[in-house]
C-alpha cells in the first residue's frame, strides 16, 4: 500500500505543477488537497494494537459551537481509518444520543468489529444495550463488547478518538464561519438588508 501511495502522491505533485504552470489553480488546489490526503493516509496506517486486533476507538468533543464524535477502526493492528461525526450546538449530544448514532451507524455496516472502545462517559446499561443491539444483528454470530477503557493503550487509542474529535469540531467551526463570511459578503455585494440563510 505504502508504493501505491507514493505513487499517487508523485503523479498528483507533477499534476499540480503543471496546473500551476498553466495557471489552473483551483486544480492545482485540489492535487494539492489529493497530496495533503494521501500523506496523511499513509502516516495513519500505522500499528497501534497487536496483530490479530479488530476494535474501532470512538472520541467525543463539544464546545459550545458544536459536537463531533471521531471513530477509529483498527484492523489486523493498524489504524486505516477515521470516521467524524459533526453536529450543530443545537444537537443535544449526550450518552444516549452518542450510543444511538453508534447503533445507527453500526447497523448500516458491512464491517462491526468485535470490539468498540467507548472514550466517552456512558453508563453500563447504554454500553450493555450497544453490545447487546450489535450482537444480536451480526450475521457471523460473535458477541460484539463495549467497553471504556480505563488504562493502557486502549485507553491511549481512546484519547487519540478524542483528539481526533476536537480537530474535526475545529474544522466544522472553521467551515461555519467561512460560510458565514460569505453569506455576509454576499449581503453586501447584493446590497441585502438580511443576510442569506444557507
């Protein structure tokens, strides 16, 4: 995997060159953008559990702006991806909530491990219920345990969900104040009284 992304990473750098030569710069921008991806992807891919570990590390961060809620899946001991949930400060984001977006998600998945590792308070019975509602509707039959960590590397791999978490919080915060500079600009170019809702 790792030639395959320096291989990609080779052929968008001389593609953004040539864009910028030409002066394409949104393309130049988003080669740029495929580049910044596919080094990250290739620094995550990296061994965080033993071997024969399958387990997703779920973070949750909230401000006052918003919420987001990161998911780790670890698989053969790698870390090979991330998966952020963002919500609005309007969302009421507390242990249940998180445990049914946990269910929701799960249930649409082709890939449940047999582990999650909840960084977030939850009590008991909502992790019972998670682990419960998840082995009950997996198809190879496995019990599928909920548990938060309270030492360790699991534990370590939690904090890591959550930091994750706090950056895609950041992220969204800086996603709705560029949209809300824009929709104010856009007020005043069109000379509106009311600014637009997007």
């Amino acid at each position: 995997l790792k030639g395959i992304l320096y291989d990609q990473v080779y052929q968008n750098e001389e593609k953004m060159l040539e864009y910028a030569e030409n002066e394409q710069y949104e393309l130049a921008a988003k080669c740029r953008d495929t580049v910044n991806a596919l080094s990250k992807l290739s620094q995550r891919q990296k061994a965080v559990a033993s071997p024969d570990t399958d387990q997703d590390a779920i973070g949750f961060y909230a401000d006052d702006v918003c919420s987001a809620l990161s998911l780790l899946r670890i698989r053969k001991g790698m870390l090979i991806d991330k998966i952020d949930f963002t919500m609005g400060a309007e969302v009421i984001a507390d242990a249940q909530a998180l445990i049914s977006l946990l269910y929701e998600h799960y249930k649409t998945s082709q890939d449940v491990p047999p582990r999650l590792l909840i960084g977030f308070d939850a009590s008991e019975d909502d992790t019972a219920l998670l682990s419960s509602l998840l082995t009950e509707m997996n198809e190879k039959g496995r019990k599928i345990s909920v548990s938060i960590p309270q030492k360790g590397d699991n534990k370590k791999l939690c904090a890591m969900a959550v930091e994750n978490a706090h950056q895609a919080a950041l992220k969204y915060r800086r996603d709705s104040e560029k949209g809300d500079s824009a929709s104010v600009r856009l007020a005043q170019l069109l000379s509106l009284e009311v600014v637009p809702d997007r």
